[in-house]
C-alpha cells in the first residue's frame, strides 16, 4: 500500500440491510477511485454476494477489502439472520441488540486495521465512540434523505409546537405520529431516536448524506441549522444495471414492449405486502389496462407462494401483458429499459433516487417509515404521483387512475419531461458532488501536503 493510501484508509460500518450496504458500497466505489483504500465491514451473510460481484470489476475494487463482523448467534439469530432480507419483522429489535453485542468484534476489528477513518451508520452510535477510544476520527453517512433526516431530526427536539418550514415535512399530527413511531422502537434499552441522535451527535465535524442538492438543496441547509454541522451531500449514488445471465427472461419480455408502456411495481426488498395489499394491487394493475412487470417478496420462513396470494384466475386474465417474479429482479436495469414509463413504488429512498436518475416517473405508494416523506417530496418537485389511500388502506380504483394518468394520459408525458431534466442535472452534478466529499474527508484525515497541491 502506497503512502498515499496509508493515511487514506476508511472502515465503513453500514446497518445490515440491503438500503444502507448497498450506498455504503456505492460510496466505497467512489472513493476507490479517488485514492482511498476502503475496508466495508458486515456479517458474513451480507458480505457473499458482494464477494461475489467484486471479483469480476476492475482495477479500484482491489482498493476495496471486505471485512467480516461475526455477531453473537443463537438459536432465535441463527447467522441466516444476520441481515435484514427475509428477516422476520418480530426479529428485527433481537438484531440490533445482535449487532450492538458486536462492538467488541468491531473494536478488534479497529485495532487490525488502524483505519485514519470510520465512516458508520446512525444505528450504530457506539462505532464512533469505539473509534474515539482509538483516537479515530468517525462520521456518520446518512443513507436517507435530507427531508426524511430534517423531520426526524425535527421531531426529536424539544420544539413540538414549531412548525416545519417545507411541503414535505407538513403533515397532520396524525400522520407525523405514525412516520416517527419508527424514531421510538426499542431495541437493547435504546430507542432509533437515541441512537440518531447519538450518532449525529458524534460525527466530526460532517455529516454524509445520500442526496444532491439538485434534490433537496433547502432540506440540506434546514438539516445542518438543526444537528449544528456541516451536512454534505454525496450525491444518489445509483448502482450501475449490471448484467447477469438469470436476468434473460424478465429482458427479453420487456424488449417485446412499447417505449413507456410499461410499469414497474417493486416495494423494495424490506417491506412485504400483506395478502389485502396483494389484492388491492393486482385488481388495480388489472383495472389500469397498462403493462406491468410486478416484483412480490415474502419474508423468511412465510411459506406463502404467488400463486396462493393472487386472485383467483388473475394471471390467466392479464396474459402477456403483466409478467409476475417472486423474489428478486434487477430493478436498476428494469427502470433503464425504453419500455419503462412508470415505477410503481414504495418510496424507499433508493429506489426513489434510481428512478429519478433513469429519469422514470414514480407512482408513489409509501407504505412505513420515510416512505411518506419521500413521496411528499417527489410530487413538490414534480417527478411522481402519489396514490392516496381510501380510509387508511390501499384501493384498487386509485392504484389504477394514478397508473393510467401517469402512464397514458398527457400529465405522465409532463412527468416525464421533468423527470428526464432532473436526471440530466443530477449526473452533471455527480463529480462534482464528489469531489466536494473528497476534499472534506481528507481535510478531516490531515493530509496538509494533498490539500496544498
């Protein structure tokens, strides 16, 4: 390892779900290739298909070295459940306490590897302050967006009675209570609210956050006014549509499809659609009378199939125009194919930020968590629709108006247009983000002999 590397080694630490890996490899990528040597730590189980893509990439992978953090298993967190997919919901306050119980793992981990910097995530508050008994300097990457943060962040202190300043944080109280119901689920004694905090409270000087000012430029400088530092943004950091060969059939149907006549419908890999909102979902596609490639996941141990949670005769009645896949497709090749005019979506922040950049208009259909939030926001800026619920629960009639209005009917050729600007603004601004980021953390690591060149 060069000098250069030597004093530009980074340990990333991401929670152990596919939405924070996956921007934590992403930024790895990155930074790879700007000179830093990146080590990305998680559990075995989340690590082997990253072993797997790595070792078919270039040259600024070798700069990338994954490292495995073993959590204590038992027979209720057998090591199959050391991440997120296809984890039972019920299991999910056993895994954080799970992987708090890993801060002497990682604290090992440091000690190796003597990293000039740990990048963590905001669940993990006690990565930073192992890294500060190791005098390393840590910040936290905020693999939400700056809306999502500036709301939570919003809620969390002591102003109740202050209202928010933007479209997208207003909501009734109702629904602000359900959005940061997620802030007061506890695990291990802590709620997600102390360890946002916590977090936040500990990161150097910065905050990392996936998003681009082209984006959330307002939301970005509310964030900082309200954590007290520097927020900067690391642009959306889209993974590339890479190619595999179980990917084939899903194609080849797609390429038999008009340009824009086509949605796709994927509620991300964390949330699974209850047997009502399969209901509701497929009698909207069918309704709609627009094409649809529908991705439906069920979780670990649910023995449930497709065919027993579809109405009765539906895919016999939607022949070739809908194509239904259990577990897994390629999202980000899907929603850069020509057939493609619509993403049906949960709005989770990834999947928001793919869509934008492959500049597909979004059917928002939040479910939990920051998904409201984030389709707020892609309506104000004029990117999505939002199918609104009927008495606080999906319905089929208004999955298909929004579908057609904004697949067929002329506001979805608006959609699209703006969609498409917005991308282009985005990928003009990507190098530039970064480079921002680059400056930043070497700043922060002390390289006064870079920084003056």
């Amino acid at each position: 390892m060069d000098a250069k590397h030597q004093s530009r080694r980074v340990l990333m630490l991401p929670w152990l779900g596919h939405g924070h890996i996956s921007p934590f490899l992403e930024l790895a990528k990155k930074l790879a290739q700007r000179n830093f040597y990146i080590y990305l730590c998680s559990t075995p189980i989340n690590l082997k298909p990253l072993r797997d893509n790595l070792c078919h990439r270039g040259s600024t992978i070798s700069s990338i070295q994954l490292i495995d953090i073993h959590l204590p298993s038992s027979s209720e967190l057998p090591s199959h459940y050391h991440t997120t997919k296809d984890l039972p919901p019920h299991l999910m306050s056993t895994l954080k306490a799970a992987f708090d119980a890993a801060r002497p793992a990682f604290c090992d981990i440091l000690k190796t590897i003597k990293p000039s910097l740990v990048i963590y995530d905001y669940l993990q508050p006690w990565a930073s302050m192992a890294a500060c008994e190791e005098n390393i300097r840590a910040i936290v990457f905020l693999s939400s967006g700056a809306a999502c943060c500036s709301f939570y962040c919003h809620g969390s202190l002591d102003n109740p009675g202050e209202k928010y300043p933007f479209p997208a944080l207003c909501f009734p109280e109702i629904e602000r209570r359900k959005i940061t119901q997620f802030l007061h689920y506890t695990a291990n004694g802590l709620t997600n609210m102390e360890r946002f905090r916590g977090s936040m409270a500990r990161s150097s000087n910065i905050v990392l956050i996936k998003t681009s000012k082209e984006i959330e430029a307002k939301y970005i400088d509310y964030l900082s006014v309200l954590v007290g530092k520097t927020i900067i943004p690391v642009g959306p950091l889209v993974q590339d549509a890479a190619n595999r060969d179980d990917d084939t059939v899903i194609m080849d149907w797609l390429s038999k499809k008009n340009p824009f006549s086509v949605v796709f419908v994927s509620f991300g890999t964390e949330y699974f659609l209850s047997v009502e909102e399969i209901e509701e979902i497929a009698h909207g596609l069918e309704l709609s009378t627009v094409g649809f490639l529908w991705v439906v996941r069920f979780h670990g141990g649910d023995e449930k199939t497709i065919h027993e949670v579809l109405p009765e005769g539906f895919l016999q009645r939607i022949g070739e125009r809908g194509m239904v896949v259990e577990g897994w497709a390629p999202q980000a090749k899907i929603l850069c194919h020509s057939s493609i005019g619509g993403f049906v979506s949960h709005c989770g922040w990834s999947s928001t930020l793919e869509a934008i950049m492959f500049g597909v208009p979004i059917i928002a259909t939040p479910m939990h968590l920051d998904q409201p939030l984030n389709a707020k926001l892609v309506v104000d800026i004029g990117v999505g629709m939002e199918v609104k619920r009927v008495n606080e629960r999906l319905d089929n009639k208004e999955v298909a108006r929004v579908i057609k209005k904004a697949v067929v009917e002329e506001e979805g050729k608006e959609l699209r247009r703006k969609a498409k600007e917005l991308a282009e603004r985005l990928r003009d601004k990507e190098e530039e983000e970064m480079d921002v980021v680059v400056e930043e953390l070497v700043l922060l690591v002390g390289e006064p002999e870079l920084v003056a060149q």
